[in-house]
C-alpha cells in the first residue's frame, strides 16, 4: 500500500508556505536531514524563483554541511536541472 502524498509535495511557488521554506534554510539549525529536505522541496516547488534558488544556494555554501547533506543537495539540485532546466542548475554551475 502506498504512503498518500502530501499536499506539500503538490505545492508551487505561489505557495505561502514558500516564504516559511525559504526562512527555515537560514536557521543554524537547518543543517541535517530536515534542511535538505527543504532545500529539495524548494528546488522542486519553486525552481524559477530567485528567493528559492537564493535560499538553496546559501544553504548550501553553510560551512558546517557534512559530505552526506552535500550529496543529497547536489543529487537533487542535478535532477532538478536536468528534468526541468531551470535556474537553480544555472546559479549552482557557476
């Protein structure tokens, strides 16, 4: 039997849970599981807005990532690129 998804995995950038998202990835708490969860549902909800990518991109230069959420943040920031072309590869690549 499979897990119902949640209304969060259908949500889109016009989503007013984006701004909470966004804010949460700049707590010093973020880091871990929970903050790259974040990260990919932004990456995945709101890929062409600047405060997403934004709020991606500084998580992820965060100097107490561990190799593991590193992966993970590039894993999905590569399927995002790749499946959708959008910003978040651009910024991320250069």
């Amino acid at each position: 039997m499979s897990r119902p998804r949640s209304n969060l995995a259908r949500a889109d950038a016009s989503s007013p849970l984006v701004p909470i998202l966004q804010s949460y990835l700049a707590r010093e708490d973020a880091v871990a599981t929970i903050g790259v969860g974040v990260a990919d549902l932004l990456m995945k909800t709101a890929p062409n807005d600047a405060a997403s990518t934004d709020a991606v991109v500084q998580f992820m230069k965060r100097k107490d990532q561990t190799s593991a959420t590193r992966y993970s943040l590039m894993d999905g920031v590569m399927h995002v690129a790749k499946s959708h072309s959008r910003e978040i590869g651009k910024v991320v690549a250069s």
